[in-house]
C-alpha cells in the first residue's frame, strides 16, 4: 500500500510546518516537495517505524509523543503527525536526528493527533468499510461472546466473514488469539484489518466497539461505516475514562448515531448494494429505549424477561424491568436451563410488523454454551444475521449447536477432579451479579471466587466487586488483576472493604493473596466435592501489567497446571 501525502491530508485538519513544530512551512517547492511525500506504513508506536512510515504522536496517560518523534526520524519516518508544542529538549532532539538523516520528515500538526488517525487511515487503506457489511456490537458485558456468535452464523451460512475483538480475531480464516489487552484497536489498525478481509475475500466484518473505541476522544471507529448497531448493556465501568455514567452511555450510543452518518450503499463483491440498516437492543437494560431514540433506523429488541440477568439473582428483591416500547419487534427467551456444558431455552416472538414472520411460532434452542446469559447473547446474534441477511430464524437456530464457546468465557477446566473449575473474564460488578446466581444455584457444595480489579480503572467499583462476591460465593480470595502504577495491596484492601462489610472475615473466608499463581493454588487446595470455584477478571489475556513491565500469564494453563500439581 502506498499514498502520497496530499492524497492524506485532505481528509482532516492540518498545517505543515518546519521541524520547530510552530513555523508554517511557506509556498513553494518545499511544502511540494513535503506534499509529494511517499507513505508505504503507518504507525503510532516510534519502535514499529520503519522508512516510509507515517508516524502519529499520540499523548499517552504517562508521558506525550512529541518525546518519541526523533526516534520515529532515526528508524525511517517520512511524515510526523503531532499535536501541541515541542519542548526545548525535543526540539534539539528532532533537530539532531533530522540532521543525522538522509531523508526529509514532514512535521503535520494538528488539533488532536490521535483524532487525526481515523480518517487518515480510512484514506491510506482505500475506505475498507465502504465495501463490507459492518456489524457493530457495544455493551459493558458480552460484546466478545456476542461478535463471535455473529461470526460463526455468518460462516455456517457460507458467508465470508471477519472480525475484531477482546479475546480473537480473524481477517477471513480460523479465528486466532488476540495478543493484546485491548478491546477495539487504534484506529490504524482497524482500517488495516478491514482492508485484510476485504483482500481475503471477505464481504462481512463485525467489530467489537467498547466506548473507547466509540469515543470522540479516540474515534477509533470514527471512519468505520457501521451498517448494524447492537446494545447488550451498560452499567457502571470506565468512569476513570468518561467522567459520567451519562458520558459513558453517550460514547456508546455513538455506534447508533453512526448508522445515520451514510446512505448504506456499498460495492459489495464488486456490485453496488444497499446494505440492511438497523439497530438491536437489551430491553431489561434501563437504557435501551435511549439507543433507540439514538438512531432513525428501525430498531429491534430481546430480553430474557429477567430470567438471565441481574433480576434473575435478586428474584424478588429486583428492580421491575423497564416496559418494552410498543412499536418494537423483538424475540424474548424462556424456559432457560443452564448445565456445566451446555444451555437450552425457547425463543417466543413478539412483533407489530411482519419483519419475525409468524409472532405465534416458538423456537428451541440447544447449544454447547454454559451460562444462562448467553441466551441474551445468542439472541443478539440471531437478529443480526437473520435480518441482515433475509434468513430465517429456524434455520439459523439449528447452526447454534455446531458452536465453540468463546475461550475464557465460561471455560471448564477439567483435569479429572471432583469439583469444577471455570475460568471467566467477569470483572465488574454487572458482571458478578449475572454470572454468579445460575452458578450459585446448581452449587451442591461450597463456591469460591478468585478475582482481583484493575489499576488506574475506575475504584468505585471495587468495594461492590467485594460486596457482591460475598452476597454468593461461600469464600472470597483477592488477588492481583492488572495493578499498573497502583499499589497492588491497596488494591485489594479497597475490594475487600465491600466483602468485610457484608460478613467476610479477613484469613477465614476472604483472603488477600496478590500473587495470582498463589490464590488459585489456595482455592484448589481446599476444593471438596460439587465445589465451584471461579477464577475471575483475566480469561483471554496473556500478561499480568504491573508498573514495571507486563508479566506473560495464562490463566487457563496456570489453572490446568495447578490441578495436575494437586492431583
């Protein structure tokens, strides 16, 4: 892949200057020869330059881009995207490594350099989106499970199909592990991987879309022409990021607002298409009618009526669920029974127009994924191709028991011992209070969670990740997740506030261990017949971040490894 410059810039807000980073560079051969410059990469990390690289600077929580500049000239860059004013130090270090080089760097500046990439990647990669059907999936909880399903009906159907997300990834072929702790990628790396499918054969994509990735503040999807908007949930969980709960659902509802931003016509396979264009949401979330109204197009619904959920684990104790708007279609689930390996429910259909077919004809599903919540996921995903592709629900719903769980979703660890072991990536308090009640309830013996909160994250949550554990599970063990730059002790000290409060009593039934290796070995040790026990909070992801540097980790292996020491 290879652009000029000038066929860059017009896509955003920018000036070019010297290399002081102030003086605009005047008209004349040198702002052409700057404009004529050849960019064959992108990159936003000064290590991954390469010569012809264009190198975004982008401030970070610890330090500012405008520090890695000169490395980015010494490795090759061409052009140097940047925001704000280059210290002395870095203007001398610029200085010295564009003198050093045989090339010229062309300094771009402009109002947010991270902003910028968006739209610059989406002209460098040919406007990928342009040419798929893009489905779109937000919510606090089960983004991943729910963007995996929709892949996996996509590919049943003898779609082809791509995808980003949290735990894997595919650009066309077998899903593989996603090495990152990041649920939507920089916004260059999106439109590279769209374009990826797009040269793989691919004609549908779908996209995990977590509120960073959908924020203004990044816009890393802010160039992605979404085609399918669908809302699992939104509770309390990034606030050290958008300041409000009203913030956090607002940068959500972007996914919404974006079905409105173009006209869902696409070259699809080479052939000009209008693309179906809706919405689908969780309507037992308070805010689902607030993404409906985000939107003009038609907007669909699920809902376990409370049988899956929050609701389901307070029983009589819950909040009445919000009412279902009148002019929604939308599929509810019922009889839902979930065992260790597997779950089954029917689908009943309500509707005010004919889009369901017959409103009278229900459904069975049977499929090899714990958790009862999965059947809000399922439904979602259902929606999704079924009205996207014009086909049928009952021929989608027998595909469901083909189906691979989502690793570290719900994961049974099974090494021939007498209690059970499940590996989930549950790590808020939304999370807890769906994930442990259907767990609670089929507990012949003691449950015991393992779990710890991440660092520089939101720490209102902490006390009621304690408060909630203590609520089901017979022993609580805390230990690290993520501390980063925060004291790990500490950490666990704020969660534990919330167990202590409700009953738990430090070294009987709670425990502080931060070696996460430790605790799981200390939940095992003590494991009777018919206990559950739940490692919580790392799942998929391969590293523990501590403030030094990140340690490789597998909870998984680490829990398999651990069973066979004691058996």
């Amino acid at each position: 892949m290879k652009k000029y410059l000038s066929d860059l810039l017009n896509v955003f807000e920018n000036t070019i200057v010297e290399e002081d980073g102030k003086t605009e560079l005047a008209a004349g051969p040198a702002l052409k020869a700057a404009q004529a410059a050849c960019i064959t990469s992108l990159a936003f990390d000064s290590r991954q330059v390469s010569p012809g690289s264009l190198f975004f600077a982008l401030p970070g929580t610890h330090t500012t881009g405008n520090r890695f500049i000169a490395a980015a000239i010494k490795n090759g860059a061409v052009a140097v995207i940047f925001e704000g004013e280059f210290s002395e130090e870095e203007k001398n270090d610029i200085a010295a490594a564009t003198a050093a080089s045989s090339q010229q760097t062309v300094f771009v500046k402009v109002e947010s350099s991270r902003f910028a990439m968006s739209p610059l990647s989406a002209a460098f990669y040919d406007y990928p989106s342009k040419k798929l059907v893009v489905y779109g999936v937000t919510g606090t909880e089960g983004k991943s499970s729910t963007v995996a399903f929709i892949w996996q009906l996509l590919r049943a159907r003898g779609i082809k199909a791509g995808f980003i997300s949290t735990v894997q990834y595919s650009l066309g072929d077998d899903a593989i592990d996603n090495p990152q702790h990041q649920t939507t990628p920089e916004a260059p790396i999106v439109q590279r991987e769209l374009y990826e499918m797009l040269e793989n054969g691919c004609t549908h994509a779908v996209v995990e879309s977590s509120s960073h990735g959908l924020s203004t503040r990044t816009n890393r999807l802010g160039d992605v022409l979404f085609d399918v908007a669908v809302f699992m949930n939104v509770t309390l969980e990034h606030l050290e990021f958008h300041g409000t709960y009203e913030q956090y659902k607002s940068d959500k509802a972007n996914l919404f607002r974006a079905l409105d931003k173009h006209d869902h016509v696409k070259t699809i396979a080479g052939k000009k298409t209008t693309v179906p264009s809706f919405g689908i949401v969780n309507l037992e979330d308070p805010a689902a009618l607030y993404f409906k109204k985000a939107c003009s197009k038609k907007v669909f619904g699920f809902t376990t009526e409370g049988k899956a959920g929050k609701a389901a684990g307070e029983e009589i104790n819950a909040q009445p669920l919000p009412p279902v708007p009148q002019d929604i279609a939308y599929l509810s689930a019922r009889n839902i029974a979930s065992a260790r390996y597997g779950l089954t429910f029917s689908i009943y259909r309500f509707e005010n127009s004919h889009d369901m077919a017959d409103k009278n004809r229900m459904i069975h599903v049977k499929c090899p994924l714990p958790g009862a919540f999965n059947a809000y996921n399922i439904m979602a995903a259902l929606l999704a191709v079924a009205l996207s592709t014009e086909c049928k629900l009952e021929d989608l719903v027998p595909l469901l028991e083909g189906f691979t769980p989502v690793k570290g979703r719900m994961t049974v660890i099974d090494e021939g011992q007498s209690f059970e072991v499940i590996v989930d990536y549950a790590h808020t308090p939304s999370s807890f209070e769906t994930i442990f009640p259907p767990v609670r309830k089929r507990c012949r013996g003691k449950m015991t969670c393992v779990f710890g909160s991440g660092g520089e994250r939101d720490v209102k949550k902490r006390p009621l990740q304690g408060e909630i554990a203590d609520r089901f599970c017979d022993r609580v063990i805390l230990t690290d997740e993520d501390p980063r730059f925060e004291d790990s002790m500490e950490i666990l000290r704020q969660i534990a506030v919330g167990a202590e409060k409700a009953g738990k009593v430090q070294d009987k039934d709670l425990f502080l261990i931060p070696d996460r290796k430790q605790a799981i070995r200390m939940a095992l040790k003590d494991a009777g017949p018919d206990d559950i026990i739940l490692l919580l909070g790392k799942s998929h992801e391969n590293s523990i971040i501590y403030k030094d540097k990140p340690l490789p980790y597998d909870e998984i292996a680490e829990a398999r490894k651990a069973l066979k020491e004691l058996m």
